[in-house]
C-alpha cells in the first residue's frame, strides 16, 4: 500500500484539530485538538520510520508521546486553576492580553 | 641630596593629602604639618643646592626616571624630574618663599575656621608647582600645570562664601583654561613633528624641524604662558584674583604661579630658538603687558589691585627678557627671583596693613601708618626700593640688566623694547612710589572705629627675611655675573651684544625716570591731601581704574559671541534634534495605537495569526519548491 | 492486502470522530471521538512494525491522557455545554480558510507523490529481535541522554501540575486536642457521646443507652437513624424530631459543637 496515505490521513486529522483550537472555546476541547495534532504528528513519524527503515522514527514518536503527556498533565492543571478561580474555561474569557 | 630631589614633590603632596584626609581632626596641627612640610622642601633644596655647586659646571644636570608612566607606544612618556640650574633656581625660590609665607599664614589664618584646609591647600600648591619646575617633560610639566591653576582656583575661591570671590575663581580657572589650549596644542605639535614631549629628545629634535612648525610651537607655548602669567591678552583674571587670603596673593599670584610662564619660555629655549618671530611676539606681549599693567596700577585705589598691577607689569619685564631671546633668559630668571623676594615681601606687607587696619584694602583709607607700623613700613620700604631699581637693591641689579638687554640688536627693535622698557621703569616709579606714600605718609584718613596696629612677630618675621632678600640678593647674585654664569649650562653662552645707548647712559636716563616718578608721586600724594574719594578724572585714568577695559572687551569678543552660539544651541537642540527625537516617539506612539487593535487578548485570534502565517510561510515553501 | 482493508475501514472512521471535535457540543462526546481517534491510530501503529507504539498509545492515550481529560471534565462540570455560536468576527471564516488551505496545501502537495512499495524499507530487519527490543536498543543506546532529560521533564510537569492546582489551607488543623478544647469551651459533654444501647437480648445501633435511672439516653442514638424513624421502640424515649437534613459544613458534621 502506498505510505502517502498515512500522510494524507495524518494531514486531515492535523488540519481537523487545528481547526478544533480555533473554533472551540472551551478549554479542554481545543486541548484535546492540540492533542490531535501532536497525534497526527506521531503517525507521520511511524509512517516515515517505515518508509526508510529507521528504527530511530519510532523512538522520536514516542519522545513526541511523552512531551505530550507532561504537557497534558501541566495543561489540565492550568485548566483547574483557572476553572478554579473564573467559574469558567472559556478561552475568550481571559483576554487580560488585550493591548 | 639630588637623588632625593623627588621628596621635593612628595612631602608637600603627602602633607596636603594627610591633612584634607584628617579633615576635622588636623584643625589643631594641620598648620604646623604644612609648615613642617615646606621647611623640609627647604633643607633638600638647599641640599640639593650646595651639592649641585660642588660638580663640575656641565654635569650640573641632576635626571632621574621614576616611573614609566604612559608607556603608549609611540607616545611613551616616563615621569621623571630634572634638576638643573634653571629648575634649582625654581625650587629655592618656591620653597623658602613658600615656607616664609607658609609661616606668615599661621598668624594671617589664625582666626579663620578653616586653617588646615588652606595650608593642605598651600603644600598642594607648592607641591604642583615644584612638579611644575622639576618636571622632565612637557606632559609631567602639564600635570603640575594643572595642579598649580587648580590650588590657585581652590585658593582664590577660599572664602567662596562671597560669591564674586567665587565668581572671581572661576574666572580664573577658566582664563587659565585657554592658556592650558595652548599648551596641549604644543605639546601636540612637539609630539607630530618632534616624535616626543620629553625636553631631551623635543630639544634634540628641534633643529632639525621647520621654522613654521617652531613658530607655531612658540605661539602655543606663548599662549600657555599668556593664560599662566596673566599676559597681555589673557591678563584679565589676575586682578580679581586678589580676592584670595593676602599670602595666597604673595605666594601664587606675585611670586611664582604666575611665573611659570615665564618658565616655560625659558626652559623651552631651543624651541623658540628656531623661532625667531614667535621669540617676537613673547616680547611684543611682554612690552604690551609691562606698559598696560603700570598704567592699571597707576589708577588703583585697592592696595592689593595695585600690587596686583606691578606683578603684570613686572612679569611683563620678564617675558620682555625671555623674548630678547638667549640674551634675556638669565635676566628674566634673574628679575624673576628677586621680584619673587620684593614682591612677596610687599604683599605681605599690604596683608599685614590689612590685618592691622580690619580688611580695609583702600588706599584713601590708609594714610601715615609708618609711625604705627614701622616693621611694615621698613620692610615695604626696602621691597619698594628694590622694585623702583634704586641702587644698591636687588631690582636694580636685575631690572637694569633687562633694560640694557632691550636695547641690544639692530634695527627698529632695540629702540621700541628699550624704550618702553625704560618708560616702564619711569611708570613703575610713579604707581608704587604712589602706593607707598598713600599708605605710609600723609595725613591718616582712616575711620575712628579703626586702630593701626603692628602685626605679631610671625607675620613681621617673614617680612623682614623678604626684605632682607629684597635689598641684598641681587647684589649678591649680581656680583661678576654669577647668576649668568650659574644658568649658563641652561641657556647657553651668548656672545654679549653691545646696546644700541651707552650703557652708562641707559643706566642714568633710567634712574633719572625713577627719579621722576617718585617726585610726580611725591608731589601728588604726599605734599597735597588725598581725597577719601575718587577724584574726577581724565578718559585714561577713568579706563585705568577699569582695568583698560579689559573685561568689556572679553565680554564683547568672547562672552557675548559664545552667549549667542550658546542660545542657539539651545535653540537648535530643543527644535531640531529634541524635535526630531520627540516626533519620533510621538510617531511611534501613534503607530502603537493603530498596531494595539490588533491586540485582541483573544487567545484564538493569535492562534488563527499563527495558522495563517504557518499557511502563508508553506504556500512559499511550496511555491519555491517547483 | 489486509493493510488496505484495515486502513479504508479505519481511516473513514477516525476522520468522522476527529469531527466530533468541531461539532459535538458536549465536551465529553468529543474526548470520546478523540479515544477512536487514538485507538485507530493504535491499530495504524501496529500495522505499521510498531507494536510497542500501538500499545503505548492505547495504554497512555487512551487509558491515560483521555481519562485525564474526563476527569478534569467532571472536575470543572460535564454539564458545561458550550453555544457553537462564533463570538469572534470573522474568526470562523478565517479558521476555516486557513486550516483548509493548510490541509489543500500539503495534500495538494503531498498528493503527487508516489513512494514506491518496492522502496519502503520496512522495519522487518530492524525489529528482528522484537520491536520494543529494537527500540530500547535505540533509546537507551544513542537517545539516552534524550531520555534523561525527558524523564527530567515528566518530573517537573508533575511537580508543576502539583504547584498549579495546591490550594493553600485557609483555616487552622482540626486535630484531637482542638475539637476536646471546643467542646469544653461549648460547656458540652467533654468524654464521648454515650454508646447505643446493650441489652442483654438485644445489642444494636438502634437501641438507646439508659442512663443509671433507667431512662433511654437521646444522644446514644444516631441522629440518622432517628431521622428516619428506624430507631427501636423505647418507651420514654421523646418522639423524634422532624430533623431537617444537615446543611454541609465541614466544621459541624461532628455535631459536637453548636
């Protein structure tokens, strides 16, 4: 079967969650759309460790798993806070950014 | 005793630094320190002396290196000092009148709450100017240059709770400040086209360069000596100079500081001798300065002015000498120590009528003290005496000589310098002879509230030695030509020109003009009243009391041109430059206000931002890529 | 051939959930589409010669992160329904463009190329002693250091996470000594509540003590039980009261204090 399609299927679902980041306002899901993209990441590098046979694809995926469970963790916890202290996980909400 | 010369420099630099760190504490020794460490300049210059007497006539050139100071390359200066006749005569001069002023002031300061601060003040004086004389180069002559305007500023402006001695301070410093232009121009032409600014190897190389280049080198050096010695066109600060403490006056303002100039044409001799022209222009402003500062003293009512004028004038000699060229060094070191004694002397003695009179420094207010102050009245009379160039009094010995020098040459020069010369010394006569008997004789003009009296033995003491000095050293330095023959090493052996008058007959024409001056005085100030006020007066004498209009003409040629610059700077800065700058804020400040609308605080726009720069940037890539 | 199957049932699949993420409102309908999400790509992984991938996918992203996410959900509230309604101007538009472009761009791009199957090197020969072998063998080998500090990084998001969300305590310890001492300050009984009763045929919860005279004590009897009438029978014993249900407050759940 030709790889590209993992590549195809891999730049739908990138492009899926970005869009999730973009249009949810709630926090947790444009998380879970970060979430998606580093996924969609992770089987690119599968699909290309296969393709030239380096084993060391693999293991970068699995880094790319890792960083993405810490940054889970810290994430959520952010999430807590700021439910915590707003009542609220808008992402519109805290717009103290403003210029 | 010569290898210890640098103790010269040191003791008085350790004494001044002691005291100014003590601060408080030193109130109650501070003087005595000072005192303590001027006597001891005293010894190791006498020392130094005798043993630079016992060697041979040419090797009477004490150097020695002490630190390599700016090893910079090219311009590599060693600080190291050099004693020889001419920086000898220096240091015996500086430091026993130094230290007989030094002792003076301990009674003149008594009463003063600042004392210690004035004699660490003093040793920072004596310090610097014998850094000055000592120096081995025209740099480490430069820093004690320096240290000498800087203890005149300090010292002028010692009682700079009055703000035009303040003002009169910072005049100083800032005249002094176009003097010390010339000298850093100097030395950088010495360093372009000489390759040093050591003496040695300047003087070695100066043959070898162009009469322009001397020229231009003389010029500066004449415009340092200019702003030091209160010259003709930079004389207007010593005047106001005055207002400096009496023994500051005797010391820096009469005796040496202002000398130095002086100095410095003579120490740099084989520079203005491949410079003729500007050796012309040290005695053009040497006559130029001798007349304009005896026509000032002539119409000077403040005693202190007055002497203030004669030290001008007799400077004026000086450098009239130094710019007669080999000829005229001798004489005008010559002149110089002797007025350092005369002139010191009567400084001290104005100081002590002032003492005695409660700071009253106008003549129509003194009249017939020499009953009431006779220590003064002799020790002024024989320093009196000895400027007038009456015989046997050490001004004759010297002044004369300078006379009689002017009228050597040929052409039209001889005629001009010897006769202001001798003109000089006819004026000289009349305002100090008219001094002295405005002071001295008369009727007493003084107010009831005042009582004359003698001045304690510290303060007659040093007078007396002064004027001792004043009626002895130049006979005694005159006698078969050993003051010639004792800087010879320095100035060279010159052929003795024959003057274009007879000697003898110069010698009576002047004495005849002496004579006069004392009878013009005589009749003036002595067999008629002296009014309490200024009486009206011709155009000159009004100008005369105005300083020949020498601050007007400062002010319309530099102070208000520079106003004018000044203002529009001001204006040019705050419309173009701070203009500029704030129209650029401003703009800025403009275009952050348009640029902070896209600051939503939207977390999602900025991350819509990013994903279409992230297209954008991809789109390139691709594009690129085929 | 299989690997055509499996993809063409899975791919389909994993897109339609991934759209979840754009068009559920619920949030946890969404974390369960992003589980297919990952479970697919679990199945992809081991279709791929990474099996040790396959299994840590589904082990920390399905067991670990989602569930993560559901309980941070329940934390902050399933019910928080969000309006899908755009509060941004032009913030849809934009986005739709932009991540279409993007997906138009590298598949447009991507698309063209061909890799030929007979040069896709495969990981046969790599994972001959077993892939999580052939992994380890790289991780701990060249990647160690990677590790090192990836192990660093997990330590301090812990510690972070910890950090974020520590709340500080706002009142004093309530310890043995403390409560006695409010108690004896209360003017209460200051040893324990009597015990329910112990007869001698009979020894439950719902009997009462008697105190010395006999009488049935009404503190031995839980207030719960008595709430809600089960209490034995016994005679002298006040009818219960109606008793409201108690208000939750920490400090008065002992019923010591008043």
């Amino acid at each position: 079967m030709n790889p590209m399609n993992y590549v195809i299927l891999a730049t739908v679902l990138f492009s899926v969650g970005a869009t999730a980041v973009l249009l949810r306002r709630n926090a947790i899901i444009a998380f879970m759309g970060i979430e998606l993209m580093l996924n969609a990441s992770n089987l690119l590098l599968v699909t290309f460790a296969r393709v030239n046979g380096a084993i060391a694809g693999q293991v970068d995926a699995f880094a790319v798993l890792v960083v993405a469970a810490a940054e889970v963790v810290v994430g959520l916890a952010i999430i807590i806070a700021l439910s915590r202290s707003r009542q609220n996980i808008s992402l519109d909400e805290p717009s103290e950014m403003k210029g | 005793m010569l290898h210890l010369s640098w103790l010269i420099i040191a003791v008085p630099l350790a004494s001044a630094a002691v005291i100014l760190l003590a601060g408080r504490a030193a109130r109650k020794w501070g003087h005595w320190l000072a005192v303590a460490a001027s006597a001891t300049t005293v010894i190791v210059g006498i020392g130094a002396f005798v043993q630079m007497l016992g060697l041979d006539r040419g090797d009477r050139a004490f150097h020695e290196t002490l630190f390599r100071w700016i090893p910079g390359g090219e311009l590599s200066v060693d600080a190291g000092i050099l004693v020889d006749p001419l920086s000898m005569s220096f240091v015996l001069l500086v430091s026993v009148v130094g230290t007989l002023i030094h002792v003076y002031s301990v009674a003149y300061m008594e009463h003063d709450p600042r004392r210690s601060t004035f004699f660490a003040y003093l040793n920072l004086f004596i310090a610097a100017m014998f850094l000055l004389v000592l120096a081995d180069s025209y740099l480490l002559l430069f820093v004690g240059w320096e240290g000498v305007g800087l203890a005149s500023y300090l010292l002028i402006g010692f009682w700079n709770q009055k703000s035009e001695f303040a003002t009169a301070a910072n005049k100083a410093f800032i005249v002094n400040r176009i003097g010390d232009m010339g000298l850093i121009l100097a030395m950088a032409l010495m360093f372009a086209h000489l390759g040093s600014v050591d003496f040695a190897h300047a003087f070695a190389a100066a043959p070898g360069a162009s009469t322009g280049v001397l020229t231009a080198i003389g010029l500066a050096l004449l415009l340092a000596a200019c702003g030091k010695s209160a010259q003709f066109p930079l004389q207007s600060w010593l005047g106001d100079a005055m207002a400096g403490p009496t023994p500051v006056s005797a010391l820096i303002h009469a005796a040496t500081m202002v000398t130095a100039g002086v100095y410095l044409v003579v120490r740099s001799g084989p520079i203005f001798a491949g410079a003729p022209n500007a050796l012309l222009a040290v005695a053009a402003v040497g006559a130029i300065t001798l007349v304009m500062g005896a026509i000032i003293g002539m119409a000077k009512d403040d005693i202190k002015k007055a002497l203030a004028a004669s030290t001008m004038s007799q400077i004026g000699y000086m450098m009239l000498a130094a710019g007669l060229g080999p000829v005229g060094y001798a004489f005008a070191i010559f002149h110089l120590l002797t007025h350092g004694f005369f002139k010191a002397g009567m400084f001290l003695g104005a100081g002590s009528v002032m003492h005695g009179m409660d700071d009253q420094v106008n003549m129509r207010r003194f009249g017939g003290l020499a009953t009431l102050m006779k220590f003064t009245w002799v020790t002024f009379g024989l320093g009196w005496l000895a400027i007038l160039g009456v015989p046997p009094f050490s001004g004759f010995w010297s002044k004369d000589k300078i006379i009689e020098a002017a009228f050597i040459g040929d052409g039209w020069k001889p005629w001009v310098f010897g006769l202001t010369a001798m003109l000089g010394a006819g004026l000289t006569a009349y305002y100090m002879s008219r001094l002295f008997f405005m002071t001295f004789y008369g009727g007493k003009r003084w107010t009831d509230d005042q009582h004359p009296h003698e001045s304690p033995l510290m303060m007659t003491v040093p007078m007396m030695i002064l004027a001792a000095g004043s009626a002895v050293l130049g006979l005694v330095l005159a006698r078969g030509n050993a003051f010639t023959a004792w800087l010879e090493p320095v100035t060279g052996t010159v052929a003795h020109g024959e003057p274009v008058l007879a000697v003898p007959l110069i010698m009576t024409l002047t004495l005849i003009l002496v004579a006069l001056g004392v009878a013009a005085a005589y009749f003036q100030y002595v067999s008629r009243p002296v009014p309490i006020t200024e009486p009206r007066a011709s155009v000159l004498t009004l100008a005369a009391r105005r300083d020949l209009f020498q601050d007007t003409v400062n002010g319309a040629l530099v102070q208000w041109p520079g106003e004018v610059l000044t203002r529009i700077a001001v204006y040019a800065d705050a419309a173009a430059i701070d203009g500029a700058v704030n129209k650029t804020a401003s703009g800025t400040a403009g275009l952050g206000e348009v640029v902070r609308k896209l600051q939503t605080g939207k977390v999602r726009s900025y991350a819509a931002t990013m994903l279409v720069g992230v297209v954008i940037l991809l789109a390139i890539v691709v594009k690129g890529g085929r | 051939m299989r690997e055509e199957v499996m993809f063409w049932t899975l791919g389909p699949v994993m897109v339609l959930a991934s759209l979840t993420l754009l068009f559920a409102r619920k949030a946890v309908h969404v974390a369960m589409g992003v589980v297919v999400v990952m479970i697919g790509l679990a199945v992809i992984y081991v279709a791929q010669d990474a099996p040790f991938l396959g299994v840590v996918q589904i082990v920390v992203y399905t067991g670990a992160v989602m569930m993560l996410f559901l309980f941070v959900l329940m934390l902050v509230g399933v019910d928080q329904r969000e309006s899908l309604r755009e509060t941004i101007r032009g913030q849809r538009v934009i986005s739709i463009l932009a991540a279409g472009g993007l997906a138009a761009l590298l598949i447009g791009f991507l698309g063209k190329v061909v890799i030929d199957p007979a040069h896709v090197g495969g990981l046969t020969q790599a994972n001959a002693a077993g892939n999580p072998q052939a992994i380890a063998g790289v991780m701990f080998g060249s990647f160690v250091l990677v590790m090192e500090a990836l192990g660093v990084l997990l330590t301090i998001a812990a510690v972070g996470a910890i950090v974020l969300t520590f709340v500080p305590r706002m009142s004093p310890t309530l310890n043995q000594r403390t409560r006695s001492d409010a108690r004896i300050q209360g003017g209460l009984d200051p040893v324990n509540k009597p015990m329910p009763g112990v007869y001698a045929r009979h020894n439950a919860l719902d009997t009462p003590a008697l105190d010395p005279l006999g009488n049935p004590l009404e503190a031995s009897i839980s207030r719960v039980l008595r709430a809600r009438k089960q209490e034995l029978e016994v005679p002298g014993l006040p009818q219960a009261p109606e008793i409201e249900p108690p208000a939750f407050d920490g400090n008065e759940r002992e019923g010591g204090t008043p």
